[in-house]
C-alpha cells in the first residue's frame, strides 16, 4: 500500500486525488487503510488474490441486507472492485470513540430488531464467508438440519482434513440433528450478523454503534448471542436492552454451547490446534459424551 504505484492504481479506479494514507485496524485477512482524499476521508480494505473480489463483495451484500430494515447502523459502501493486485472495498469511514452505557444499549436494542427481519427459510441467496472459510448458505426448512450440516459437519470435515480432529470424533450429521432438534424451541429464521465477536461492531464518536465484517444469513438469533458471549467485548448493558425487547427463551443458556461449537470450529480450521481442545469439551457437553 506504501507505493506510489498502488495509490496511483486506486486513484485511477476510484476516480480519487488520495492525498494520504495510513493502515487501521481491518481484520486478519485484509490490508485496511484510511484514505485522506479530495471528498474527505474514506476507508478501504483491500484483498489479495483471486477470490478476493468474491469475498469483499460478499461482505458488501451482506452490509447492504444489515442495513435494509433500517434498525441498525452500517459503513456506507460506496464501491467494490477488482484491481490486477486483488480487490478493493471502498466504503465511510466511520471515526471511532469509548462508546457510553447508552451507545451499548442501543447496540443491544437494535440488535434484537434485526433479528425481528425474516424470511421464509433457513439460509442465504448465496455462499459467503466467516473470515476465509467458505459458508455455504443453501435454502432450508429445518434449522436442526441447516446447522447439523451446513454450519457443523462442513468445519468439522475441514478439521478432519487438515488433521486437527480424527474422524471418529465427529458425530454423525443424523445423530446431531437428533440432539440440536431436542434443545430446540420454535425457531423463526432470523437475520443474522454472523460473526459477532467484539472486534465486529464499533461504536462512533457521536456514540453511534455500527455493525461491520457480517457473515449473515437468515438462522437463529441465538446464534449472534453465543458469538457476543465466546471471546467477550459486550456490556450487561447490551445484553440487558436486548432481552428487553427479545426476552429469553427457556433453554437459552443450554443452546450456547451448542452455537458456540460452529466458531470454536471455525478458529479451529483458521488459527489451528490450540482450539482442539476447546472443541473437543464442547462435542463431549453438547453431545453427551459422544465419542465416535
């Protein structure tokens, strides 16, 4: 990004005099920069290679679903092309502050409107990513069935392929319907951000919280709720606006290891053996003591 070539190169796409540049917090997988430019400043993120155009525009689909219903606030994405060194993302860039107890709990109110948005199945109009692993998002009508195999079964058969896991200690895709069916109450699709994780959300110095990075599909609130509680990073404040528009539903705390499992996966097959363990306690609490 330091070379006069590469601004050069996102003058010319962008149709922007860049004035300056410096890099900023963006995530593992993509180069980020704030642009000080002839309209202002603008935030980029860039990837390399050639799925990249296919992630960020991935990413900008899902900014745009996360903004339609019009609860909550996301980076305006202004355009998303491809380069002969990757793609580039260019959107707001959004100036950040501490965040209040009143910031927090309009993040956790407007979360649960979010996940008031619906459709009529489980799943996505297309695949998209949890950081650089694949999700695939095909249309269903059982969430048991839709986070048995699409969500478990495809990371653990990643970990089995890299060698982080044996294959007998996978359950099989029948046996965890069987369970997650069981744990379950009546699940309405809802929109999900997908990767709620503290580092996916930021608060701006009018005290405004954005989403950023989803990975969304339509599937069970829950879900983002067991994100927000895996690595931490949300107030009681957050959680206590949430439940006060969305209450909790009996088994809540229950389904949290189970929703869990996906990301503890997910680090699995990203940052390696140090989550096994953590993977393996969780299949043996979720599971029962299943041990293949």
């Amino acid at each position: 990004m330091a070379s006069d070539p590469y601004i050069r190169t996102l003058e010319r796409i962008f149709g922007l005099r860049i004035l300056g540049h410096q890099p900023v917090r963006g995530g593992d997988i993509a180069a980020s920069h704030l642009l000080q430019t002839s309209q202002g400043p603008l935030f980029v993120k860039i990837l390399q290679g050639s799925g990249g155009y296919d992630m960020l525009t991935a990413e900008a689909e899902g900014l745009a679903a996360l903004k339609e219903p019009g609860v909550i606030s996301v980076p305006e994405v202004y355009q998303c092309v491809q380069t002969e060194f990757g793609a580039a993302l260019l959107m707001e860039y959004i100036p950040t502050g501490s965040g209040s107890e009143a910031s927090h709990e309009t993040l956790g109110r407007s979360l649960a409107l979010l996940h008031r948005s619906t459709s009529g199945s489980f799943g996505w109009s297309r695949a998209n990513y949890i950081g650089s692993l694949p999700q695939n998002n095909p249309r269903e009508q059982s969430w048991a069935f839709f986070f048995a195999r699409h969500r478990l079964k495809f990371q653990f058969d990643l970990a089995v392929s890299s060698s982080f896991l044996e294959a007998r200690q996978v359950p099989a895709v029948d046996f965890m319907v069987q369970r997650i069916s069981s744990l379950l109450p009546d699940v309405r699709p809802a929109l999900l951000h997908g990767d709620l994780w503290g580092g996916n959300y930021l608060i701006s110095k009018n005290d405004i919280p954005y989403l950023i990075d989803p990975s969304v599909y339509f599937g069970h609130s829950e879900v983002d709720l067991a994100m927000t509680r895996l690595f931490g990073g949300f107030s009681s404040r957050f959680y206590d606006a949430y439940f006060e528009v969305s209450p909790a539903q009996p088994g809540f705390e229950d389904r949290m290891a189970l929703y869990q499992l996906y990301y503890l996966l997910v680090h699995l097959n990203l940052f390696g053996r140090s989550y096994a363990a953590g993977v393996t306690d969780s299949v043996d609490s979720v599971f029962q003591g299943y041990c293949g």
